[in-house]
C-alpha cells in the first residue's frame, strides 16, 4: 500500500469549509482503490494565526513542510491582515521557495456546468501560466514616499531559465495530448520582457515542429476567450497575465466555484501545492454555502500529480454526474445545497459509479 503524505493548510475563510469536502473524495478515492492512501497533517497557519503569533507561518514552516509529498491548501487572507502579507507571507512564499513553476489551471466547461457564454463552445483548455518570478517577483522600489517626487517601480523579472522551462512544460504537455500550444504575451507594449518571452517561446517552439503554435496579445487573447474559446488548448503565459486570463476562463467555464488549480515543483525536489483559484470569500464565510466543487477539482489534479490519473478522470466524472443532476448544488449555482451536501453527492457518484 502507498501511502501520499499530505500536508494540509485548511487556512482562511471558506477554505476549511471546501476543504473538508475534498479530502471526503481523496478518501473515497483511495478505499475504492485499496493500492494507494493518504496521511494528512493539519497545519493552523493563515490570517487568525497572524494575529495571534504576529506571523503567517510556524519558523520552521518551510522545513516542516518539505517532508510531505503534497500540500493541500483551502484559501488564504482575510479581512483585518493586509493581503499583501497574507499572500506573500504564505501562499506565494510556498511557491517560491518550494520552486513550484508551473501553475496549471484546467479551463474545461464540464457537462452540466453552468454556461455563461450564450453560444454552445467547447471550453476545453489548460492555461500554464508562470508561477516563480516575471511581474510577482517582488523586487521594486518605493522612493521619497509620501513625498510629491515619488517614485514607485514593479520590476517584471524574466529569466531566460525561468521563461524557457515554463514553454518548455508546455510544450511537453501539448506533445504528450497532441495539442497546440498557444502563447499569451504583450511585445508591443512591454519592449524588454515581452519580446524576449517572444523570442524564446519561437527558440523552444523549433524543438516540437510536430505541435501546432499560435501567439496572441494579452488583449486580444482576452477577448477570444469570451468569443471563440475553442481556439485554445494549452495555453502558457506569464504570471501576471496567467492570473488575469485564468478568472475570464474561470468566468466562461462555471464561475470560481469551479476554478481549480496546482502548482507543481516539476523535478519533485520539493512537495507541490493543490488549491482551489479562490480565496477565502468572507462575505459567505461560515454560512455553510461555499462550493466546494474548486477544491474537489484540485484534489483530482492531486491524484493525476501521484499518477492516479484514472481517479483524477473518475472524480471529475463524478462532479459532472452532480453537476447534470442539478439537484445538489450550492446557490452559486442556483441550488440551495450546503457545502457538505455538495462534497458528499460527488463522494456518492463516486462511489455509484465503481460499484
Ligand atoms: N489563493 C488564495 O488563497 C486567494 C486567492 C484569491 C483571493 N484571496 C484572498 O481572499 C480574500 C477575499 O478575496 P476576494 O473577495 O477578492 O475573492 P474571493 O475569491 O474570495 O471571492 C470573490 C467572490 O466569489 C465568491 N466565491 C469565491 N469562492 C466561492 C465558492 N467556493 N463558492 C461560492 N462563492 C465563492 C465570493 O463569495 C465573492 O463574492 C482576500 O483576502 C484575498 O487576498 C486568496
């Protein structure tokens, strides 16, 4: 029997609430298979642990978690702690210092989910987007502050091995799918970092002459993914541009109870992390309404990260299952099902369909 070591960080908000239901279908998943199970650790880091310990982490936070071989976050931030602290602090210290490069976002319309788009597209694409530096590197400069000379620099950090391996990944996913791979950029506007994320993505696109390429502005991409979805298949772009397109494609695909993501350490030096797009939603915090179908989602790209791929495709069979149904979802979705109702009828569908 294989046992997953996971670390979870239920963290802020909603994120206890959907995470709970989560690790329902983890655990389903694993009985039904009886190969494989999961050890989990609960960590109470997040926004209520800032205020007590005036920090978002133990110290030893960083050490503790690279014994696990996976970390399972709910959401972070909260009303009261300054998100840039919440954020950098947890979340993206997690991603940096665990190397974890790629973040992937699946956009797929699932058979039942609710369709925001009036023509019938097939939404069916995976967005890797840059997740270790480019415009979240954090490096800047805040000069005479409060002052009427000041001066304030974002400083986009493209590296040429940070920008190639994350073209390369993608372009090894849409080898191994037989894909296009499309590249979201801006080198019209931004002459230094975007012509030369341009520059790469044609050097590394000479290795796979068998994929088909394409390359879009940031804008015009924008206004695809509502018009003609369809066009794309695996899309890779950079972190700032990743996080904006990834809420259009959550938007036309079901909405952010849907929107589910992983950011992966692809040489498995350190654990990788599995979390909904979300955050911590505290206008319906504790309300017991939360859907949990985001979180439920990560968890199937969990089980594909272990080479579980067959769960990973059985549980989000079993969300559309749910999700064709109608009957049990979360008023996000027009239902009036709790966030537990919701978890337990994708661990029943589960369940239905292997017995
Ligand atoms: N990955 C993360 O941990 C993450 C991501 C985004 C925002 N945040 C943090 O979360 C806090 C709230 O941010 P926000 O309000 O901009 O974004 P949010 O995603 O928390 O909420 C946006 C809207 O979507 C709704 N919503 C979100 N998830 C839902 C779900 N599962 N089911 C039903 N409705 C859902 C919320 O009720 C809200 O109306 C902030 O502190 C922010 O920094 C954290």
């Amino acid at each position: 029997m294989e046992t997953f070591k996971i670390a979870v960080i239920p963290g802020d908000g909603i994120g206890p609430e959907v995470i709970d239901e989560g690790i329902k279908v983890l655990n389903k998943a694993a009985e039904l298979d009886g190969s494989f199970s999961f050890d989990y650790t609960y960590f109470p880091w997040g926004c209520e642990f800032y205020n007590e310990h005036g920090k978002m982490m133990d110290d030893d936070g960083m050490e503790t978690l690279k014994q696990f071989d996976a970390i399972y976050l709910g959401a972070v931030g909260y009303p009261g702690v300054p998100d840039h602290i919440s954020l950098r602090e947890l979340l993206i210290r997690i991603r940096k210092e665990f190397d974890q490069y790629v973040n992937l976002r699946p956009i797929k319309l699932l058979k039942g989910a609710p369709q925001t788009l009036k023509k019938d597209h097939t939404i069916d694409m995976l967005v890797v987007r840059e997740n270790s530096e480019g415009e979240y590197s954090g490096s800047g400069e805040r000069l005479f502050q409060g002052k009427p000379e000041e001066v304030v620099l974002q400083t986009g950090v493209f590296s040429r091995k940070g920008t190639e391996r994350i073209i390369r990944y993608a372009f090894e996913e849409a080898k191994k799918t037989g894909k296009s791979v499309t590249s979201i950029s801006k080198g019209n506007a931004l002459n230094y970092s975007m012509v030369f994320w341009d520059e790469v993505f044609e050097e590394v696109s000479r290795d796979y002459p068998e994929v088909d390429t394409y390359s879009y502005l940031v804008d015009a991409a924008s206004m695809f993914f509502v018009l003609d979805p369809g066009r794309f298949e695996v899309v890779v772009t950079s972190n700032l541009f990743g996080d904006i397109v990834t809420d259009i494609g959550a938007g036309i695909a079901g909405g952010l109870g849907l929107a589910a993501g992983a950011n992966i350490n692809p040489t498995r030096e350190y654990p990788s992390m599995f979390e909904p797009v979300h955050g911590s939603a505290p206008d319906i915090a504790g309300k017991k309404i939360a859907n949990p179908l985001a979180a439920i989602w990560s968890a199937s790209q969990m089980l594909d990260f272990f080479g579980q791929e067959q769960w990973g495709a059985r549980v989000l069979t079993a969300m559309e299952d749910v999700l064709q149904d109608g009957s049990t979802l979360t008023p996000d979705m027009n239902g009036n099902a709790s966030t537990d109702q919701v978890g337990q009828a994708v661990t029943d569908a589960l369940d239905k369909k292997i017995k």
